[in-house]
C-alpha cells in the first residue's frame, strides 16, 4: 500500500521549478545566442550585402530653444580651477 502511494506522488510530481521557467538571456542561451538591445531597425539590407538607411525610420530628437536659460551644466567641485591663459 505505501509503495503504490510513492508511486503514485512520484508520477503527480511537478516537473518545472517551482519558480516557473525563467526568461532565456545570453548567459543561459548557447554561445550563438544574441538577442541585441531591443532597438528597432533604422533600414534594410541589400541583396549585396550593403545597408540603406531609411529616413523615416531614423530618431527625430526635438530640442528645445536654450537661448536665455539662466541654468547651468553641473560641474563637480572636486576638479581644479583653470585659468583662460592655461587654454
């Protein structure tokens, strides 16, 4: 009786981890594993092996207009002072 109920347990046994399955990276994938940046395609490929940019899939960065700003860049007081002529 107690053999048939390990049997039994046995085969009901979950057969994952019990953290479920984890997401492949290329640390757990095999050495041709590259999965890249996750960064969308800026053109295509050529039958000859070349590469065409294509406009409307380049990065459109909008920058404001910084005239008359009264902000500064951040510079670190830990660097020494210069004076122009060191120029």
């Amino acid at each position: 009786m107690l053999s048939a109920f390990i049997k039994n347990s046995y085969v009901c046994a979950r057969r994952v981890p019990s953290s479920g399955f984890s997401v492949i990276n290329s640390k757990r994938g095999n050495k041709n594993l590259y999965k890249g940046k996750g960064v969308p395609a800026t053109g295509r490929h050529t039958k000859l092996g070349g590469y065409i940019l294509l406009k409307w899939k380049l990065p459109e960065y909008v920058v404001p207009d910084l005239t008359g700003c009264e902000l500064k860049p951040y510079i670190s007081p830990l660097i020494k002072q210069r004076s122009p002529k060191e120029e």
